[in-house]
C-alpha cells in the first residue's frame, strides 16, 4: 500500500474498524490492485447474518446473499437484454408481464414502464396500489423491483441463473456467484444474488471500466452504463437506475419511513462514489475519480447509531493518497 501512496497503519485501521463493525469481509481495490483485504470470524454475530449465508469458497470465506445489492445486478442485465435487441427500457411492464401483475386499473398498468422500475418511480404502493402516476412519487419498492426479472426473463426466455452465469458470471470468473433461494423469504422478496467479497469486487471493476473485463465486453452499451450511473428521477437523485449515488444535493433512503435528508448520500465519500446497498450492510463502493473499488459483506454495521458508511469512509479517506 505504502508504494501505492496509501498509508499503511491508517488503511490498517479502516478494516479495523471495519471488523469491530460486523464485516465478515472486506477488500480494497486501487488501480486494480489489493491494497488490503481482510476477513474475521463471525461465530459470534447476531442470528440475522447466518441466513445470509450460503456456502463458502475454496479459501473457506463466506459466500453471501447480498440483499438489495443484487438489484444493481439486475439493472445490468437489463442494460444487458436492451443491447441484444430483446427489450427497451421504454417499453410497458406489461408487454412482458400477464395483465394484472398490479393492483391498479389496465390504464394505470399499462402507463409503468421498466425505466419506472429501474428508478423506483413507478408510482405502485410495496402492495402494487395506485399511490401515483409514474414519475409522480420515488418510493424503494423492492416488490416492484422484483417485477423487473420476470421481465427479462419473460423478454429472453432464458431463466435467471442460466442467464447470469452466461452473461456476466462466466465471463468474469465469478465462480461462486449465482441466484440462491431464500428459505426465510416470502414470494415477493424473491431469490437472492450470492457472491463473495473478491467476486463483488470483480463486477465492480467491470463496472469501473465501463462495461469490459480485461479484453471481454460485457455491456457494450456506454449510454445505459453511463444514465444508470445517473439521477434517474429528480425526485430523488441520488438514485439511478437501481444503483445509489453520493454527490446529490438530497437523499430519499430505503426505509418506507425515511425522510428526505439535505446532502449527499455519504458525506465522508467523493462525491463521484457511486454503491450497490443491501441490508445488513453489504456493499460495493466504486470512486472513479480515485480508481478505487471496495467490497463490503458482513453484518449491520451500525454502533450507537453511527452507520457503517460514514464511519468507515472517514477512516478510508485519512489512509488514502493525497486526493
């Protein structure tokens, strides 16, 4: 790290505190090399964690289910079936989906598209209700999202873990990744994406260079990759299209009774940092102007109501080279 710019006894004390926060494991990726990675025991973390976890790689590090993180996947794989001609992020839900996949009238049905989706903009209630026209509310709507893989897979007729592995899995050598059902979890929270720290890693540094795995493209569509990395909504901006972004103005967060926050998303981070979030703290941190990737798994990282990202960030930021 040191050869690097980093320091070495301050980046020792982010994974610290990183560990004392409940990871299972992180890693630090700049310039697409390690400059730390880290893994602690979890025997004793509160029961939540152990349903998260779905096996274990050739090293014996945890293999997770990454919670909400899997949504930005799954924006990928639509930019994904978008360029192979199979759908448009324009087109109605319900080109795909059998009519009354809501709760609302054909009319209202038919106004959503899978950019609504993608945005939370949707206008649909957790119970698929009328709440708003598209456009006309940002709520985080995980049923609505899981809407938007039915899509894809009724638009290619290929099912979900066929498809991923083909698409994005395989390619990138994401050996342990794939779709994994969630025994605990009722049908509109759907199958959960499971990975490893190294892996998440991995599909953010294709993230990070646009598309491509060193000579595989992977999603050769530059202006999906660049508008899903962007305000997808005004409404709340600091969401593009199922992926976070730091640098807005405002953040509507996750909870149904989170309130509109003035500033950005995670004040300690650049603002050009742009994350895959999901419950109990999993994460993947991408800085473009810093070329740096970081992957989180792990528990709730939250300490006496001080939370894992701000925290984290600020001991990041002192370690990191003069920026």
């Amino acid at each position: 790290p040191a050869d690097a710019g980093w320091n070495a006894d301050l980046l020792a004390s982010a994974l610290e505190l990183a560990g004392e926060r409940s990871s299972s494991g992180v890693l630090v990726l700049f310039n697409g090399r390690i400059m730390a990675e880290k893994y602690w025991d979890m025997a004793d973390v509160s029961a939540p964690y152990e349903s998260f976890v779905t096996g274990t790689d050739s090293n014996g590090h945890a293999i997770e289910d990454v919670a909400s993180a899997q949504k930005s996947v799954v924006a990928v794989l639509v930019g994904m079936a978008q360029e192979r001609g199979f759908l448009t992020i324009n087109d109605p839900v319900s080109k795909y989906l059998p009519s009354g996949w809501s709760n609302t009238s054909a009319t209202q049905e038919n106004a959503i598209t899978i950019r609504h989706l993608l945005s939370m903009s949707s206008g649909l209630s957790t119970d698929f209700g009328f709440e708003a026209q598209p456009n006309g509310k940002w709520l985080y709507n995980t049923p609505a999202y899981h809407q938007v893989m039915k899509v894809v897979i009724a638009a290619t007729g290929i099912e979900r873990n066929t498809l991923t592995r083909d698409w994005i899995t395989e390619p990138l050598g994401m050996v342990n990744s794939s779709w994994t059902t969630r025994p605990w979890a009722d049908a509109n929270i759907g199958d959960g994406f499971s990975t490893t720290v190294r892996e998440l890693a991995r599909f953010g540094m294709m993230i990070h260079s646009g598309g491509y795995w060193q000579d595989k493209v992977i999603l050769k569509d530059s202006a999906y990759l660049q508008d899903m990395l962007q305000p997808s909504q005004d409404l709340n901006p600091s969401y593009g299209y199922l992926w976070w972004l730091n640098g807005q103005e405002f953040v509507l967060g996750a909870g149904p009774r989170t309130p509109k926050r003035a500033g950005q998303l995670i004040a300690a981070a650049p603002e050009d940092l742009v994350a895959m979030l999901g419950a109990l703290d999993r994460k993947l941190y991408i800085v473009p102007s810093l070329n740096l990737i970081v992957s989180r798994l792990g528990s709730t990282g939250r300490v006496d109501g001080s939370g894992f990202d701000d925290a984290f960030w600020q001991a990041l930021m002192r370690a990191a080279p003069a920026h």
